[in-house]
C-alpha cells in the first residue's frame, strides 16, 4: 500500500521524466550495454508531420487519383474524400485524446489501446494493426513496381525492347522486382528509424515539387489525344484513343457523375465500395507519426499536432487534385492509364520521381511502424515463445529483428501480384484499428476516470461512438467477406490472449467500466423489495487458515447459487500498537489463494481485539446495500488436529508450474505467508465459550448459521467429479431435518427444517452435484400407539410436490433413541437447561453412521445454542458426539424463510 513517501508515479506509461524507463521493463536484450544517450531526438515535424504527409501522399495520390476520379466521377470523389476523412478525422480527435493523458512509448497506437483497454484487447488489436501496417508496405511496394514497368517495362503485346522499356512483365518478374524493391527497404530500416526520418524531408520536397509541378502544368500544356493499348487475357487487346482538353466545362459536366467501369489490371468491375476501398489507403497513413512515438521528444505533443497539420495538408491537396483532374482529362483517359498525372505533366520526369520516392518512403515508413507494433508486442510478452526473438535490438535500439520478422511477412504479401487486390484487405484492417482508437478513448470517457485529463479537449463520447459506428459500417461495404473474417481473427486472439491470462501493471479499463455499472447497480438494487421467491447464500465464511480450510471453501463456493461469497478472516490486535494497518497487505495473499482455488469470492479482513468482536464486524458491515451475507458458516470446533491441504492439492505443490503473479504474490511467498496447521503444541486461539458465543450473534443478527465439520475428507477440486460419482454407485446428499437432539421441538416443516431443504437442493443443483441423489430421513416411532406419521409422512411428500424439490424420502424407526430419551427427559425440559445423555447422543450418531454412512455430505439440524455462557462446552460436547466420525457434514440452524410455493 503506498504511503506519503512512495513515488506518485510509479510505472513508465504516466512518467513524466525524458529519461524514464519504459514501463514494459526495458528496451529488450541487446547483448551489449543499453546506451546513456537518448533515443528520442525527433520533433513534431520530422516526426509525425513528414512520416504522416508521406504515408498519405504515396500511391493513391500519384496513381490512383485519377482512377478514383474516372470511376466515381467528382461527386462521388469528393463523397468518398469527406467520408474517408470525417472517418479519419474522428479517430484523430481520440488519438489526440489519448496522446495526451500520459506519457506515450514506443509501439504508438498498439500502446495506446494496450494501456488503455488492457493486454487482451491491446494485443489482439496490435496485432490485427502489425498486419495491416505489413499489407500496407506490400501495397506501396507493388504500386512502385507499377510505377516503375509503366516507364520501363516492354510493351504487353510485344517481345522487343523499344527505347527505355527493357524490364519483360508478368507475374513472376513482377513478384521479383518487388521483392529487390522491399530488400532495399529493408536495408534502409536495418540502418535505423532516425536515418530514415532525415532522409524523408528530402523526399518530401521531392514530392512537394512533383505536386508544383502538376498544378502548373494545365496552366501550360495544350489540349492532346493518346493511344493507350490494354491486354485482356492471352489474346484480347484493346485500345483506346483518349484525350487530354485542359480546363474545358464540358469536361468538367461529363466528369461530375460516376461511372463504373472494368478495371483493366484486374479485369474486375468496379463499384464505390471496390473505389472507396483504394482510394481509403490514402488515409491509412494518419498513424505513421503515431508509430514512431518511442523515437519522439514529446510524443504528447507532437503527435496530436502534427497529425492535425499533416491530413489537413493531405487533403487540401486531394481536392484542388480532384477538381484539377476532372475538369482537364476526359473520362477515358482516367480509366485507362493509373499514371494520367505523369503523362499530362509539363515535364513527365517530375511525377516520375516523385512517384518513386513518395513510394519507397511509404513503404520503409509502413514497415519501421510495424516493426516498432511488433517490439512492442514481444516486449509485453503477450504471445509468448514466437515473439521472443523480437525483443532483440541493436546497440542504437533499433529493434532489427522485429525489421527482419516483418521483411518475411511483407514478402509473403507480394505474391498477390497486384496492388488492388490487397488494397480492400488493408482498408479493412486500418479501419478495425480506427474503431478499435475509437473504442479505446470511448471506453476512457464512459468510465469517468478522475485521471483521465486529457490536455486535448476537442472530443467527447459522441464523436467516438460515431467514429466506431463509421468504421464499422464502412468495413461492410466494403467487404463483407474480408470484414466478418478479421473480426473472426480479432475474436480468436482476444480468446486467445484471455486463455494465457496475461498479466499487467498498465491497468484495466474493463474494471473502471465494471465498478462504474456496479456502483450503478447496487444503488438500484433495493433491499426493500426482496422477496423469498429470489432469495440465495449469501455467504460469509470466517476462515482461520486456509491450508485447513480450503476443501470447505471449496464446498461453500458450490453452495451459494449465484449469491455472495465472502471469506472473511480476523486478525487480533489493537491498530493503535501498530505503525499502520497490517491488514492491508494480506489482502494480495489471499486474493491469490482465492485465484489458485478458482472459487468466485471476496476477501474481507478485519482487526479486532477479539474474534467475536471481528465477526461481528464483518457481519455488519461486509457487502453493499442489497448485496450483505445472509448466512454465516464456521469451521467445526472440537479437539482434533487439521490436515494441511497444501500438501494434497498439486495447485499448491513445490513442484506445481507457477508464474507467479503481477502483483508480488508467487507459490513460495503465498506458502510462506499462511502458517502451519494448528499441532499438539499450538494454542487455541478461540475458546469455546467464545465461539458458541459468534452462532448466538449471528442469530440474533438474523443470520442463518452452518457448521462444517469432516470438509478435509473432501478430495481437492480436480477430483471433485469423481468423488460425487463415486464409481459405480452414485452418492448421495442425505438431509436430516429433525432436531435430533429434542424431537419434540420442532416440526419438519419449521423455517429451520425447510432452510436445510433449501440448502440441500441448493447443493444439488450446483454443477458438480448434479449427478448426487437427495435423501431425506424422516425419523418416527414405529411402535408408537399413535400413527400419526403416516399422515405427517403424506404431508412431507406434498410438501416436497410443492416446492419442486426432487428427493427420495426415507423413513427411519428411532425407538430406542426416542424411548432412552424420554426416560432420560421424564418432564421434558428444554434441552438448554438440561444435558442430554451419553448414551443418547451415541444411539444418535449410531442412527447416523447407519443410513448416511456412504452419503459424500449430510446436512443436520442445529440445535439453538445455550443462552448461557456456562452450557457452551456442554453444547458443543453434544454437536462433537452426534457427527462422530460421519464423514463431511454441514450443522445447519435457519432463521430466514427461504421457500415459497408462489408462482
């Protein structure tokens, strides 16, 4: 528990120090020293602004600008460009939102969903963003290939070399270029992210004089007509004689309307789902700046600004292209040739270059974001062994197995040949990733966290929520296919990853979610309006120690039908000798045990001077509004030494696989924690005046009591199914309902007798019980002048019709405990004030050990315990003598009415 004197800010994610180690644990194995000097020397525009302005630019604006516009026509265009950036747009304002409540490290939006909605979520998400970043790479790679055979590849139709065009085509040679282009790549990401980052201004001035260039050129070129020949297929060539009228408004007005069309690369017929998904892979690029937040100085605020700057630029120059476009080239040519900006270009080589640079610069930029995605990945150990080797970097930090790892998958990508046909797979990934930012800084907002304060104030609930609706709804039209399969992966990683049950110290968005719906809840949950037809356990367990107690905990955990369950445990001390409360640091140890037994339970601890006084406490005060204990159950007291579960359950073996935990407690620690079992030299802590004292409380608490008593003989939880079965013959749930002890006293029908009913069917319908058969005894007097069971018999079978409760009922004759007992009682006192024979107490436990002997567990009548503290040995002399050697047995005294036979 931290103090005044503990740091305020303990883990790497909120520090605010430039230095701070990453919260992850380090920066990997780098088999050499880690370096003094800091990584993060880059700024918001050679960071984020370049990196993003790059990624965006990229094929799409060189190549598939003009096809989008052909195809879709102005309007349309334009109707793609505004939903793609409002889209776009929204995800910014929650990456923004995100970027600045802390501290952000290396792997950019992976840590930002990771940190946000826990390792679960974060990692599948991560994931599904690496492959979609490798897509990405393939994508501008092919595109460049593309670029690269429309200036030097052989014509399709012919053999011979004509001038510059010496590259022969196909698909294999295609594939081969592509992979020389993706090598030099993966040289330029070996050398590292900081090389790149400087060499990428070069190349965005570039391509800044590329886009001069094309903007000039209708102001200068005439109007002209082109020859432009397609091959379909082995044989089938077409041509087609386009033209190019400078600005003209006839154009313009043929241009404004879509009009879809054969793709001539794919031989595929386009539609705006199929459009919108190739011209979405100009926006997939808004995260490149986010992505390199581990080699930013103020990642902060560097990314929410120059994010904003960079696709407010991008798109600025998509319409002034769009309108230049549409009313220049006429449809036909924007159709026909994916280069139409380079042959209408005053100087052809200007967009030549540019092409080239601006996709080499994506396709290196995709491919260091996804390798830093994937660092961080193996760094948080998510998916264990194959990601491991990723965590290697070198001397400078670059991570350049991560490079290596991603190179291979890239590679595989290329041999899909053509860039539109991996365009909608990439969409589609990106898109998940947005709702996924989206999802993240939603579920931040709705949980109402006090810390999170983010600097950025522009968003709110409502703009995430569109922007996860937007993304989602976008995925489907685009492509159902490719959208239902990578949420099928999403799923199927996030089960995965709950399956490891990875643990961290980043925090839980689900568990502010949680605590903020409980606390809606439970103030709606009104314990006015309860009623017996919904009543269930609620259990508070007083527990001594565990390694006596778990076959009990065990069994309460499959007792309480869905109800509350509390293991509670008192400490005795005065907190004023203490420096500070020494209660508090036990809690881990025994959420632990509680993980380890895998029982769904809370842990409440106190201290007090006594027991008594502990578990009055606990009985007060444990729970919030409707949801308190209702039934309190202890441990038997009596004179025999406990068996140490620890050493049956292998869970809890020294040679058990044990990882530990996250939060200090591992199996050594949680051993050593619990001391021994009570032996022959240990004093006992409770008296027995004391603990008949705790039953006395809780009932006139109104709280129902139950004793356990034999609960060791249960075998651990592994082989609980087993036992129950008990190989050929089925065991039994064997219920007693009459006050053994003073038959006269009460009925089978009182609120005690009908409380161990409801417990015993409880018990049975829990799921390892099932299989158990439910037994109860109905105790008469056989050689009694009066036959007046007969009926009460009749009766308690109607009874039973009524409450729906499936038993088979025994009738067992007690004439000699009953005749030993009358002439023990001739007056018949309350059994209070006087002791019951011996001899009684023996024919009892005879009765018992003769019916229930194979049952694996009896449920009794406890009697009420003594007003008087003087009787409280003698009353639990006579609860000892009665379950003598009876196996696991539960004591059980109700106050509560728990059946209804209502509807």
């Amino acid at each position: 528990m931290a103090n005044e004197h503990s740091p305020l800010l303990i883990h790497g994610v909120y520090g605010i120090m430039g230095d701070a180690d990453d919260s992850r644990g380090g920066s990997g194995v780098t088999g050499q020293a880690s370096p003094k000097s800091n990584p993060r020397k880059l700024n918001t525009f050679f960071g984020v602004m370049v990196p993003t302005i790059l990624s965006m630019f990229s094929i799409v604006l060189f190549l598939r600008t003009g096809f989008v516009v052909g195809h879709a026509g102005l309007l349309h265009g334009l109707l793609m460009l505004f939903v793609a950036y409002f889209i776009i747009s929204l995800t910014i304002l929650s990456i923004c939102a995100i970027s600045t409540n802390g501290a952000v490290e290396g792997g950019g939006a992976y840590f930002m969903i990771s940190r946000s909605l826990g390792p679960e979520f974060g990692g599948s998400i991560g994931l599904m963003f690496y492959l979609a970043k490798v897509c990405a790479c393939g994508v501008y790679v092919l595109g460049l290939v593309e670029a690269i055979l429309d200036i030097f590849g052989k014509d399709p139709g012919s053999s011979v070399s004509h001038g510059l065009r010496v590259l022969p085509q196909g698909y294999w040679y295609t594939v081969l270029y592509a992979s020389i282009v993706l090598l030099v790549c993966l040289v330029v990401c070996l050398v590292g992210a900081h090389i790149y980052a400087k060499a990428s201004f070069a190349i965005l001035l570039v391509v800044t004089v590329s886009l001069i260039s094309i903007f000039i050129s209708p102001l200068i070129l005439k109007p002209q007509g082109f020859n432009i020949t397609h091959t379909y297929g082995n044989n089938q060539t077409i041509t087609v004689n386009p033209s190019y009228t400078g600005f003209n408004g006839s154009t313009l007005k043929n241009n404004l309307g879509p009009g879809y069309s054969l793709d001539y690369s794919t031989n595929t017929m386009m539609s705006f789902a199929t459009v919108f998904a190739i011209m979405f892979t100009s926006c997939t690029g808004i995260m490149a700046g986010a992505n390199m937040s581990g080699e930013l100085m103020n990642p902060s605020e560097s990314i929410p600004k120059g994010t904003i700057m960079a696709v407010s630029y991008t798109f600025t120059v998509y319409v002034i292209l769009f309108l230049l476009l549409s009313s220049t080239c006429d449809r036909l040519l924007l159709i026909n040739d994916y280069a139409v900006l380079q042959r209408v270009n005053v100087w052809p080589p200007f967009v030549t270059i540019g092409v080239y640079c601006a996709s080499l610069s994506a396709a290196m930029c995709s491919m260091i974001g996804a390798s830093r995605i994937l660092h961080a990945l193996a760094l948080d150990q998510l998916f264990g062994l194959p990601l491991a080797p990723a965590t290697v970097t070198s001397s400078s930090g670059n991570p350049w197995v991560s490079v290596l790892y991603t190179w291979g998958l890239v590679q595989c990508t290329l041999f899909a040949g053509q860039l539109n046909v991996i365009a909608g797979i990439v969409t589609v990934f990106y898109l998940l990733a947005y709702a996924a930012v989206d999802l993240a800084c939603l579920a931040l907002e709705w949980a109402s966290a006090p810390n999170f304060r983010p600097t950025f104030q522009l968003f709110s609930w409502h703009t995430c929520l569109l922007g996860i609706v937007s993304c989602v709804v976008m995925m489907f039209v685009i492509n159902p296919v490719y959208s239902s399969a990578s949420i099928v992966l999403l799923l199927l990683l996030l089960l995965f990853l709950h399956y490891r049950s990875p643990t961290s110290s980043w925090g839980y968005i689900s568990q502010a979610l949680i605590f903020h719906q409980v606390r809606k809840y439970l103030l709606m949950l009104d314990s006015r309006k309860d009623h017996v037809k919904f009543w269930r356990p609620q259990v508070l367990l007083m527990v001594a120690n565990p390694r006596s107690s778990c076959q009990l905990i065990c069994f309460v955990n499959q007792l309480k039908k869905g109800g509350l369950f509390v293991l509670g445990h008192v400490q005795i001390g005065d907190l004023d000798l203490f420096p500070a409360d020494p209660v508090q640091p036990q809690y881990n140890f025994w959420l632990s045990l509680v993980d380890k037994l895998g029982v769904k339970a809370f842990v409440d601890l106190t201290l007090s001077p006594s027991v008594r006084q502990g578990t009055q406490h606990l009985l007060r005060i444990t729970g919030l509004g409707g949801m308190k204990p209702n039934t309190l159950v202890l441990g038997f007291y009596d004179n025999c030494y406990p068996e140490d579960y620890f050493l049956q359950d292998p869970v809890f073996c020294e040679g058990a696989r044990d990882e530990g935990d996250n939060f200090g407690v591992d199996l050594p620690s949680l051993q050593a924690y619990f001391s021994p079992v009570r032996h022959v030299e240990s004093p006992r802590s409770l008296q027995p005046e004391e603990y008949v004292s705790i039953i006395r409380d809780a009932i006139k608490m109104g709280k129902n009591v139950c004793l356990g008593r034999y609960f060791y003989q249960l075998p651990p939880e592994s082989k609980g199914k087993t036992f129950i079965r008990g190989g050929d013959c089925v065991k039994t749930i064997d219920v007693w309902p009459s006050n053994l002890l003073f038959p006269g006293s009460a009925s089978y029908a009182d609120v005690c007798s009908l409380f161990l009913l409801q417990m015993a069917c409880v018990l049975n319908m829990a799921s390892w019980w099932r299989s158990a058969r439910l037994r109860i005894f109905l105790c008469v007097e056989s050689q009694s002048e009066d036959q007046g069971w007969l009926a009460k018999e009749e009766q308690f079978r109607d009874l039973l019709g009524k409450l729906r409760i499936r038993a088979s009922i025994k009738i067992v004759t007690w004439d000699n405990v009953s005749r030993t007992l009358r002439d023990a009682n001739p007056e018949k006192q309350n059994v209070e004030t006087k002791a019951v024979p011996e001899n009684v107490l023996r024919a009892v436990n005879a009765l018992l050990k003769e019916h229930s002997s194979t049952a694996a567990v009896r449920f009794l009548y406890l009697p009420h315990p003594p007003s008087s503290a003087d009787q409280s040995q003698q009353y639990l002399t006579q609860l000892d003598t009665i379950t003598q050697e009876l196996g696991p047995t539960l004591l059980i005294h109700g106050v509560t009415p728990v059946t209804c036979t209502e509807l």
